[in-house]
C-alpha cells in the first residue's frame, strides 16, 4: 500500500493505494469516505487479492484529506478529479468501478450521475445502504424529520475533521431528555460545542430527489445492495427502479451494517459473501455481459429462501379491513390523544393498556396458516385531527405465538387538513418480504408521534425543527373505510449470486 495527496479543486486528498501483486494494468476500484480510509484497509487487500487495484480516500476536510468538510457539497467534482487520477496511472486499464455503503455509496453516485464531463463518470457502480442526499436521509419521503438517526450522525461526524461515534450516547447519559429539549435546532449548544452545519440540514430541501432524477439517464451498471431493516431501504428500491443502465437489486434481512447487522428474521440461508459478489459482479459490469434491464433479488424473512424482486402476477392483493373480525378489528383508541408532552415510543413496543389512549390499536385473530407477505404495503385511513397539522405514524407489528412482538413496518404520513375534518389517506408500509408464522396475531397502532426516531410535531403548523410550543391533538380513526393493504405470495426462487451476475 502507498500513500499519497491526490490533488482536486482547492485541496489534496489522502488517499491509499493497494495494488495486485500481478503485472499490470488492471482495473480499479474507488473507495470515497468520511468515516477513516484506515478502515477499509482490509477491504482494499481483498479488491488487490483479486486483481483490483484499490484506491481508499478520505473525503474533502476529513481525516487525513485537506480543506472544508461540507457533507455532500463536493463529492462530484472531487470524485471527478480521483477517476481522472486513477485513468492517468501508468497501472490503470482505464477501467474503474466506484464504489461504497452509506455516503461512500452517495460519493460513487455522485461520480457517476453529476460528471464534469461524460470521460470522468465511472464504468459501473456498487452503491450498498446509500444516503442518497441531505435531504433524503433527513426526512421521511412524507416530510417527517428523522431526529435520532441525524442526531447520532451530526453528533458524531458534523463539522469535524475526525469522529466521534459516541458523542450522542454521552450527551443522552447526562441528560436523557436531552432530544425533548426546544427548540431542536439548538441541539450544538446542548451538545456543548459547534456545528454550524446542524441547522442547514433542515433547512436544504430543494436537491432532495437528485441523484435519482438524474438516474434514468445513467448508462453504466448499478449494483444496489440494501438491507429490509436499513432506514434507507425505500431509496435504494427508488435508485433501482430509475436506473437507467443495467440495474441488479439485492435486499436481505438486514439492517443498516448489511451481513453484519442481520435482522432476527434471517436465516442461514441469508448469509452471503458480500465481497466476492462484489468482485464477481464488477468483472461481469466491466466485461459488459450483464444482461440489459432491472433484476433482483430479495430475502423472505424468516424462511431460507430468495425470490426475484420484480412482482409476478401470480402475487395476490390482501385488504383486511379495520373494524371486521375477519381483518383487524379495532382493539381501543378509537379517538386517542396524540400528546407531544408524553409521545408514542419509536423504542419501545409495548401498549400501555391504563389511561387515555395514546393510539388507536387494531389486532387480528391469529393466522390460521403460514403467510408469505412480500410486496408493497400500506393503510387506508379515514381519520380526523382537531389540529391545523398533524403526522399520522402506522407501525406494524407481529405478535409471534410465544408471546414476542416483532417489528415490520413503519409508515408516516404529514397532514395539513383543515381541523376537525375527515382525511382520507393511504400510508404507506414499504416493501415487506417476510413469512408470518401460523398462530401469529398482526397488530397495527395508528398514533402521531415516534419518537425519538422522528421529530415530535408541535400540531401548530410551525417547523417541527424550530417549534418552541407543542399542543397536544386529538384524533379519531373510522374503521369504516379503513384497511391494511398487503402483498402476498413470493412465486418462484432465485439464487441471489447468479441473480446479480446474469
């Protein structure tokens, strides 16, 4: 391995190389980080191992790399200026493969979809659990600001140079109230230091959807890997399904550390040698014998199998209606006081079952066989808030027979509706691929908060990010009407490896 200080527009960028102990040329592989380039050192064997050079670099303004460290304000131009460094190497085939998990997935996306110029986009794309943007991994697609996830982040890598993954924990253990605090915006200063960047955050909203408009014209190959339980899952399935070059998905039951991180639904059979799938599909990218078009593959939780992640006809469109015994009849909470003052826990499933509902709460019999859901999912509601503003949360749960609850789905919705006026809305729940087991019961709370995972609105119409009152609002849910929509049926198998090599 070397080391070196690439130049790029305004600064120089630390950046390892590791190449092949074959003759060159070879193909490349670029590595773009803000989480350490030290990382990925074994990573970067393992590309050389099979023939890769790889090339690991520190974003702009982190670790080892000089200038400003402005999150996703400069990947383009420098990713840019790598590919270009690496193409004019004496060692490089001209050949080069971008990618990365999380921001390092936006940096190869970036590269890719926001060229200089059409010589200095990569030749194809690995994007695993990608934060598409600022604005996509700040809020839900309906608007709803995702408080605990970018807290944790800013608090451990905002307006630094290096990071500190235990910065939130710390402050939470010395004041566990510490999110509850208003207004949100002036988290630095309970943080007990600078981060000027924290407010810009919520107020960057006009880039959001970039990089996936710009999709449909990419012609280079995508691999998107994702994970069901990732907080990114719904964009790396819009990313897919926009790519306009050759496209394979791959979904398990993971959360947001893929393989590393495997939700309680996976299974042996789930468990894939990311990195030689990675190699084997880059070769595949690289030689152009992808097959055109999108295909994929996605896990059935809690079964040992895969099944292709386009929608056969042979699936089956399932409404259990609210309020019905045969669907999920409303169990209490039929007019339930959203409080911001004592909000609906996004880290806790139990339901209180004392004082005045905090949520409508609606149970089905138990499942009287096996059911394979696996498909797109949402609800219907017709409900009424007594509030010029409001959020509607739908969680979805499954009660296993030996008594455990088990997440599977969230969905948010933010209303504007005129107080005490009926809204009819369809929430929707994602992309389940789950198995349900026989005797297990369906149970869905319908509340306005989850909180701390999300902002708590304050039911004024004020910036949940800037609002210095809350209110509390009260709703009632109609069953009449209302219904948990589901997917059902997998059809055939797929072998997930041959899926993304095709």
């Amino acid at each position: 391995m070397t080391t070196c200080l690439l130049p790029a527009p305004g600064a120089r960028l630390a950046t390892d190389l590791t190449l092949p102990g074959t003759r060159p040329p070879y193909p490349a592989v670029v590595i773009r980080t803000p989480y350490g380039r030290q990382n990925h050192r074994a990573e970067a064997r393992a590309w050389a191992a099979r023939g890769f050079a790889a090339v690991v670099q520190d974003v702009r303004g982190r670790y080892g790399s000089e200038g400003e460290w402005r999150p996703y304000r400069h990947e383009a131009a420098d990713g840019a200026a790598t590919l270009r460094w690496i193409r004019a190497r004496p060692w490089s085939d001209g050949t080069v493969v971008a990618a990365g998990a999380s921001y390092a997935a936006h940096c190869a996306l970036a590269a890719a979809l926001e060229p200089e110029d059409t010589d200095t986009g990569p030749d194809a794309v690995i994007a695993a659990v990608p934060a598409l943007g600022a604005p996509e991994t700040a809020r839900e697609p309906s608007g709803v600001e995702r408080l605990l996830g970018r807290a944790g982040w800013w608090a451990a890598h905002g307006d630094r140079p290096d990071s500190d993954a235990a910065a939130l924990d710390r402050a939470l253990a010395d004041d566990p109230r510490l999110l509850e605090h208003l207004p949100l915006t002036g988290l630095p200063e309970r943080l007990g230091r600078e981060l000027p960047s924290w407010r810009g955050l919520w107020e960057d909203g006009d880039s959001r959807d970039r990089l996936v408009d710009r999709a449909p014209a990419a012609r280079v190959p995508l691999l998107a890997i994702g994970g069901a339980r990732d907080p990114f899952a719904a964009d790396t399935l819009r990313l897919w399904r926009a790519w306009g070059g050759p496209a394979r998905l791959l979904i398990g039951p993971w959360g947001h550390g893929l393989t590393a991180e495997p939700a309680p639904d996976a299974r042996p059979g789930h468990r894939l040698n990311l990195g030689a799938l990675y190699t084997r599909w880059a070769r595949a990218a690289l030689a152009g014998t992808l097959a055109p078009g999108r295909r994929g593959a996605l896990a059935l939780g809690d079964s040992e199998h895969w099944h292709p992640a386009a929608a056969p006809r042979a699936r089956t469109l399932l409404s259990r209606p609210f309020g019905r015994s045969h669907g999920l009849p409303l169990h209490h909470g039929g007019h339930f006081l959203a409080d911001p003052a004592r909000p609906v826990r996004s880290d806790d499933l139990s339901v209180p079952a004392d004082g005045e509902p905090d949520r409508a709460l609606l149970l089905s019999a138990p499942l009287p066989r096996p059911l394979d859901l696996f498909g797109p999912a949402g609800a219907k509601l017709r409900a009424t808030a007594d509030t010029p503003a409001a959020d509607w949360f739908v969680r979805l749960t499954v009660l296993t027979p030996d008594g455990r609850a088990r997440p599977l789905a969230l969905g948010t919705a933010r209303r504007a509706d005129p107080p005490g006026r009926p809204a009819e809305l369809t929430v929707p729940l994602g992309h389940l691929a789950r198995r349900i087991a026989p005797g297990s019961r369906l149970r869905l709370e319908i509340s306005g908060h989850h909180f701390p995972a999300h902002a708590r609105n304050p039911h004024t119409g004020e910036d949940p990010m800037t609002a210095t009152r809350l209110a509390p609002s009260r709703r009632v849910l109609d069953p009449a009407g209302g219904a948990l929509l589901l997917t059902a049926g997998p059809g055939r198998r797929v072998d997930p490896v041959q899926e993304m090599c095709a």
